[in-house]
C-alpha cells in the first residue's frame, strides 16, 4: 500500500530518494501462498482480500511504478530484480 502514499513518506523523512516496487503474483500463485500461511477457516477471506487489493493496486498505482512479477520464481531472482530497480547495490560480475 505505501506504493499509494509514496508522498506521506516522503513529507515524513525529508526528501528521500523514493522507489516504488509492486510484487505481482497471478490469482493461482496468491492463493497457494496464502494456504501456506492460513490453517485456519479464513483462507477463502484473505484469498478474496488478497484478489481485491491486486486488483486496487494495479488500477491505481502511480506509472512509475515498477512491477516485479514473482510467480515461479525464486525469492533470490526476485531479490535481484529489485536490486536491478532501486540500484540498492551494485552487482558483482558474473
């Protein structure tokens, strides 16, 4: 959601250097790592939640936003990517 509000953080910590990222998944993706995570009754809840929110986000981020997508990917080719966006560190050679 801070993606939305990239603006409060800024007027909050001065004038950061400020780089939006949206971590994409399909519906399919979404809800196998929400089952991973509910046990309980709820998974339909946050399943439906988790769809809704996607949805909000993807009609309203700003354009300069960067989308990652993550479904079928490894946490460390997704780390990279952001990496590669935000210019975090600089990558050694391969």
């Amino acid at each position: 959601m801070a993606i939305l509000d990239a603006d409060l953080v800024v007027r909050a910590m001065g004038a950061p250097r400020v780089i939006s990222v949206l971590l994409t998944a399909d519906d399919d993706t979404a809800r196998k790592r929400l089952s991973g995570r509910e046990v309980g009754s709820q998974l339909e809840a946050h399943v439906a939640r988790s769809k809704k929110m996607a949805l909000h986000l993807d009609a309203k981020a700003p354009a300069g936003v960067h989308r990652i997508h993550t479904d079928g990917r490894a946490a460390v080719d997704i780390a990279r990517d952001i990496i590669d966006v935000t210019g975090w560190v600089e990558r050694a050679s391969v």
